[in-house]
C-alpha cells in the first residue's frame, strides 16, 4: 500500500505531486475524516469500488491509517495530521484534488452534520477559535427532525459512491495481530464464553450507567462468561472495582485499537453503545451483538447489522434525538444514575436476557 502523507506547508503552495499527481490507473478518491467507526464504515463501499475497475485511494488522517493500513482493498491512504487543515480552509485545500482522481468521493459531512445534527460550537479556524452558528435543524421539534434525518447511514454512502446495496463492513487484521490475540485469550480466558464490554462512545449518551449490575449478575448468575472491557484511557475510571476479579479483564487504554478490534472476531457477544467497536462486528453473523442506540434510530445504525439486538430507550421522549452532543448542556440527563436519559432508559435486565440467550 502507498501511503503519502500531506507536508507541512501553507495550501496556495501545495503542487499535484504532493498528493502523488495525476493517476495513470482509473482511480477514486475517497475523502473521510472521523473516529475510528465512521472509517470502518467506509470500509463497505470500497469492495464494489474494486469491482466497477477503481484503484482506491482514501484521504484521512491518523485514525484513518491506523484502521485502512492492512484493508485488502486500498492501494494507496492520504494522511493529513488532525487539525492541519482548518475547517474554513477544507475547500480549499480538496481543490487540489480536482483532476488528479477520476472520481472522488466525498464523505465529510455524509453522516455528521447531515443525518447527524451538529448545533452551536466552537471550532479552531485559520482566524483562532470561532463560534460556529449550527444547523438550523438542530432547534426543529423532534418529529419533523427524525423525518429529515431517519434515513440509514449505509445506505447514504453507498448512494454518494454510487454502488449497490451489498453491506460488508469489517476491520482486515494482519495475521501478526490475529495471533496475539489469540494467544492472549488463550492464556487468560478459562470459561467457555467471551463478551466484550465496549463502555464507552465519544459523547456523553454513549455511556451505559448499567455495566456494573449487568457484569455483576452475569458473575453471580454463571460461572462460564468472562468480559473483557475495552475503552480508549478515559475508560479506566468505568473499570474501576473490578481489579481483582479474574473473570473481569480490565484493557482500557492499555491496547491499539487494531487489537480490540482483532480481539472481537474471537468474543462470542459483544456488548456497548453506538461506538466503532460494535461496527466493526456489524457483519460478522457468528458473532451477536447486544447494542444500545442513543442518538440513532434502528433504521439510521443497525437496519443491516447481522446477528444484532438493538435495545431503544423506553420513555425518553428525546430519543432518536439525531444530533450530535459535545456535552450535557444539549443532552438531557436522567436524575438517578446522572448519565444520559436515552442511555439510563435501557433496561438492565432485558440486556442480561439477551446475552444470556446467546451463549449456547
């Protein structure tokens, strides 16, 4: 895989050859920024791509690379540093891109922003940081904003690239990775079952305030499950108390992504929010999937995922509110547990129920 990555300097300077310059295979070009679970879902148009004769070059950043780099189906990444290119200045500097590519597609924007609404914020421009007027949708009572935003996320990409409805979105580990974690789960699981507890999302309504009781009830009720949770460093604090229990193997921080990701090909349910880590087994149908929505709706997220329940919030009237929230003063939270109302509103024991029923 060819990877360039785009240098340091002021984007009037930028010439052709810094993005490789024009193509002599027919070639697309696909622009896509974003955690790591908006990239694997870019991960299911690229295969029919492949198919219609494209050479597939994708424009990301880091957390882009580090999912594609072993993607059997891109032949070459685009990697500018977050934050290099201001928001005011994209534009400008995706000009650059006209006639290198026989097509290109662009991404930015599909999901966040379009089926996802984004309000007031502050954002680092080429000027310093600015307040940005957000979406004027984002004030709509939530009727006529669920019926401009429930549409599925899958199904605009795949519209936007211009390919059929064929999902197949999944992480490619390298073989070097597949073996340690399977060496790793050898040597620390000793039940029968695994299931991955993913605590965390990238918003505050991506937070179970349930994970304790449920985990404690499984401990209580069979001795032949294990959990393994995962989380990027902020997660720890959501670990905390289970130490020293060995049927509990706390990982937060401690792992790359590519490695959880690895690791979830081998869990028999995997259990958490809207995050990439549920995507990322999306299509993986001997695996289940017990998901929790908050800001989505079944037919925005899972409409197409295999083997998956999805639990929606009872009684939060704000749920599938279709917007993004940077913290609590958009987001309603529930008086009990202090978490979000949508993620508080999904019930403990119907979640155990549903594992519990797919370790057979």
């Amino acid at each position: 895989m060819k990877i360039i990555t785009v240098p340091e300097k002021e984007i009037e300077d930028f010439t052709p050859e810094d993005f490789g310059g024009v193509r002599k295979e027919k070639t697309v070009c696909i622009i896509r920024y974003g955690a790591f679970g908006d990239i694997l879902q870019t991960s299911s148009v690229l295969p029919l791509l492949k198919e219609q004769g494209y050479r597939v070059c994708v424009n990301t950043q880091e957390v882009g690379k580090d999912i594609l780099r072993s993607n059997p189906y891109v032949d070459e990444l685009i990697i500018q540093r977050k934050d290099q290119i201001y928001a005011d200045r994209l534009d400008d500097y995706w000009a650059h891109f006209d006639g290198l590519f026989d097509k290109i597609i662009q991404f930015s924007e599909s999901i966040e922003g379009s089926l996802l609404l984004v309000g007031n914020r502050t954002v680092e421009l080429a000027r310093g940081p600015t307040l940005i007027k957000g979406d004027e949708r984002f004030e709509w009572d939530k009727d006529k904003i669920h019926a401009a935003c429930n549409v599925n996320y899958m199904e605009r990409m795949h519209d936007i690239a211009e390919v059929d409805y064929e999902f197949d979105c999944r992480f490619y580990p390298t073989k070097k990775e597949e073996e340690r974690v399977r060496n790793w789960k050898k040597k620390k699981v000793k039940t029968k079952y695994l299931v991955m507890n993913a605590l965390s999302g990238s918003s505050v309504h991506k937070v179970w305030p349930w994970n304790d009781t449920l985990m404690a009830r499984f401990l209580d009720m069979r001795k032949d499950v294990t959990f393994v949770t995962v989380g990027d460093e902020s997660c720890k604090i959501l670990e905390s108390g289970w130490e020293s229990e060995n049927r509990v193997l706390n990982t937060s921080g401690e792992w790359p992504i590519r490695d959880v990701l690895a690791l979830a090909k081998l869990c028999n349910v995997i259990v958490g929010p809207e995050t990439g880590v549920l995507n990322s087994a999306s299509s993986y149908d001997k695996i289940h999937k017990t998901l929790f929505l908050s800001h989505s709706s079944k037919e925005n997220l899972s409409k197409h995922w295999k083997n998956t329940t999805s639990f929606e919030p009872f009684d939060a009237e704000c749920y599938p509110c279709h917007k993004l929230h940077y913290g609590f003063d958009t987001c309603q939270r529930d008086e009990e547990t202090g978490g979000a109302l949508c993620a508080s509103k999904i019930p403990v024991g119907k979640v155990y129920m549903d594992i519990a029923k797919n370790l057979k």
